[in-house]
C-alpha cells in the first residue's frame, strides 16, 4: 500500500471557453494557492474544476469570496513509489470494505504516483479506515 490521506476537495464552476484556465492559474499564483490536484471537465457552456489545495481553508475563504464555491466535500490521496500494480493493494482494501469508488484520478511522475478517490459521502469513513487514512 502507498500512503493514503483524507483530503478536502473543492468544486468550482466557470466558463467554458479559451483563457478561462489560464485566468484561473494566474488567480490561484497571485493568492499563493498551491494544489495537490486539478481536473477540469468541459461541459457545454461551463466548464468544472474540481481541486484539491495545499491549504484548503485558504482555498475555501477565497472561492466563498469569488462566488465561486460549488461544493466540497472529503476525498483520498494516495501516493508512493510508481511500479506495476501499485493501487493493487488500496483497491483491494476498499473492494473489501464494500466501497463503490465514485470517480478517481491518477498520474505519474518520475518514479511516483499520486492518484485522488472520490467515494460516496456516507462510505468516507469505511474508506478511511480500509486505506488507514488519517
């Protein structure tokens, strides 16, 4: 298993169109807004971005701010050295546990992974426990 963490993640909705991302970059570096995670989901006129900060307070203040806070909610961030089957272990775990995972995200980079689980609100705790998430 890699290391696993409870993470806040936040949803934000803006337009769909050229530069917005771009708009969103140059925000997030003038507040000093690190990230662990961004995905951004074209949709039709709107686009959502779903983040998870370095500093999730400070995230949450200025999207509160801005008008643009959707939603947030608990998700899970796994990370650890990248080889063949490297979730293996924490998918086995949460299968175990009875938890759907919702969505997931995962890249590597060099010779680690980082990857983000989203689970159903009501089965955080389960998966929690099943990764040994703090």
């Amino acid at each position: 298993m890699g290391t696993a963490k409870r993470v806040v993640y936040f949803k934000a909705k803006l337009e769909d169109k050229p530069g917005e991302l771009c708009n969103f970059a140059k925000d997030l570096k003038a507040k000093d807004l690190g990230l662990l995670s961004l995905k951004g989901i074209g949709q039709g006129t709107h686009g959502e971005l779903l983040v998870v900060a370095k500093s999730p307070d400070k995230l949450r203040t200025a999207w509160k701010a801005a008008g643009v806070l959707l939603e947030e909610g608990t998700a899970f961030y796994l990370s650890g050295v990248d080889k063949t089957g490297a979730l293996q272990a924490d998918l086995d775990a949460i299968s175990k546990a009875g938890v759907n995972i919702v969505a997931t995200e995962a890249v590597v980079a060099g010779r680690s992974y980082g990857a983000i689980l989203w689970v159903d609100p009501a089965d955080v705790e389960k998966t929690a426990k099943a990764l040994g998430a703090k």
